[in-house]
C-alpha cells in the first residue's frame, strides 16, 4: 500500500518560488491544452454569499502522465477584515494508473497563488510590448502583489500604480511594495488615473460590475484579467473586449460561462484566441506596439496539475 506524502504550506514555499522556472511549466500545460492534449472538466463552484465566499474544485490530466492533481481552492473576501487571508486550499495528487492518492498538499492556497502569478507573467510575456515599464494594478490583495512580482520577471518594471476599492489598502499596498521593491509605488483614487500611463493593467479583484472601461485604454496597452473566475463575475466593461485588436483567453467554454467572455456579444466572443496557441505560434499576438491586447485568465485545471506535479518532483529532486 502506497505512503500518501502529506506537505505543509511552509515546507512548499521553501520548495517552490515564483520563477521563470515555474512560469515555462505553466506555459507548457497552455500549450497542452490548446493543443488537445489535456482532459479537463468543467469547474465545480459554490458560492456562499453569507460570507462573501466560493469554493472551485479543479482537475485535469494530461494522457501519458502518471499523476493528475484536483484542487480545492477557496476565496473568502471579507477574510481580511478577520486577520485571514482571502485565498485558501489544498491539492491532492493522485496516482492515473490505480487512482491512489499520492500527495495532500496542505498549501493553504500557497500553490494557487504561485501558479496564477506564473500565468500572470506568462501573458504579459507574450502579449505586452518589449519595453513595456509603467504597470497599473487595479486591487491590493494578496494576488495583486503576486502579479507585480510575476511581471518583474518579464519585463523591466520601474512604475507601478494601484487602485483598490478600499484607498487605505492601495495606500497600505505602495507602502509596502515601494519598500520592498524599490520601484516608484502610487496608490491612485480612481481607476482613470491609475490606468492613465499604464503599458501593462491587471486587474485582480472580485469584482461583479466593470471596474475597466476602452476609453480608459492608452495605446499599445496589455491588460491581463485575472479575477472573473465563476458567474456573474467581471471587471472588464464589454467595449473593452470590443476594442481589443487581440482578445486571449486560457480556456474558451470556461471564459464564457465563469470569465469575462459571460458579458460578450458573440461576434466578440468569436474572435477570442486561446493563450495556449500565441504561446505555440499557431495564433498571432501583438502585432504593433499601438496595438491593444487583452487576456482573460479564469485559472484551468491544468495550470493545477502542472504545479503539483512540478513541486513534487523538486522535492524528489
């Protein structure tokens, strides 16, 4: 009978930072799954309104893998309020030839973060200009923090600024970053002045009406959409989406019912590209430096997998 490794949050982020490293592996599963090479499910929700909260279960697998991972992922928005943070969960890694659990990975929400910022970055790399310096970040959460940090990855960012619904937490978020990072770190009162010079916005909050709208849009901006992610969710207004002269998504059917393409029209929604295929080059991408660029991320159950399975094998070593 198998030994069910059982992992702790603290020993997974000794094992597994955010990393160029991390952000190839994710950018595989893409790939894989724009191709057809992944299986993967409709994503399971539960909202639970009382609380402000939800609950997704993930899952994929990829044929010719010996292990495929589901993840419990949870996000509870009034959690700061409380001293907690929002994001929580664990993965379970399971074996694809008996279906036997191999790992629990108690990470606390630890692996979500890490693989969405890894998303995060890959987008930005692929779909941002070169020269891309001057970042917008529209919320001040946990994951917002995690996308500045993926971008520096791929892009040589020296101006940030934040706008959150909550001016204390923008305020607390540029305290923060510019200590910790050096940059010039601006909280912003309202979206339009946040946005005004970005080269790069992300949008990283639980919003359910559009924070986002195109004649906030610089030229040759890059937008990378990261918090609808279940129904009703969004943050993109649709003339954002219209005025796109490159509309990405990660999943398709998963971008029209939990992302932003649930506000689409369909003459929109059709001339959405998965960001697997830029990735492969078997979709183009920016063309011009003028050029508008959006991504909508709703999170994939393969990006999961990909994750657990890499963290497992570092620790294997």
């Amino acid at each position: 009978m198998n030994q069910v490794r059982v992992l702790a949050k603290d020993e997974l982020v000794r094992q597994a930072p955010l990393t160029l490293e991390v952000a190839d592996e994710i950018a595989d599963g893409f790939e894989r799954l724009a191709a057809g090479e992944v299986r993967q499910p409709p994503v399971t929700s539960l909202e639970i309104p009382e609380a402000e909260g939800e609950l997704d279960v993930k899952t994929a697998y990829v044929p010719g893998w010996d292990s495929f991972c589901v993840k419990l992922s949870t996000g509870f928005f009034r959690n700061p309020e409380l001293g907690l943070p929002s994001a929580s969960g664990l993965m379970v890694v399971l074996s694809a030839e008996t279906g036997r659990p191999l790992a629990v990975l108690l990470d606390d929400g630890y692996l979500t973060e890490l693989r969405t910022a890894a998303a995060g970055a890959v987008a930005a790399d692929a779909l941002a200009r070169p020269d891309a310096r001057h970042v917008a970040i529209l919320g001040a959460g946990a994951q917002a923090r995690w996308q500045l940090d993926a971008l520096r990855l791929v892009r040589n960012v020296t101006h940030v600024d934040v706008w959150a619904r909550r001016p204390a937490a923008a305020k607390a978020f540029a305290r923060a970053a510019r200590k910790e990072t050096g940059l010039i770190v601006t909280p912003s009162t309202s979206v339009a002045d946040a946005v005004a010079d970005a080269d790069v916005v992300v949008t990283a909050t639980p919003a359910r009406e559009p924070l986002l709208y195109a004649d906030m849009l610089p030229p040759g901006v890059h937008v990378t959409a990261m918090g609808a992610d279940a129904a009703g969710k969004r943050e993109l207004a649709a003339d954002v989406l219209r005025a796109a002269d490159v509309l990405v998504v990660d999943a398709l059917a998963q971008s029209r019912t939990l992302g932003e393409l649930q506000h689409a029209d369909d003459a929109t929604a059709a001339r959405a590209i998965l960001l697997g295929d830029v990735l492969a080059g078997e979709a183009p991408g920016r063309r011009t430096d003028a050029d508008v660029t959006v991504c909508d991320l709703t999170g994939t159950g393969v990006q999961d997998t990909v994750v657990a399975r890499w963290v497992l094998a570092r620790l294997e070593g």
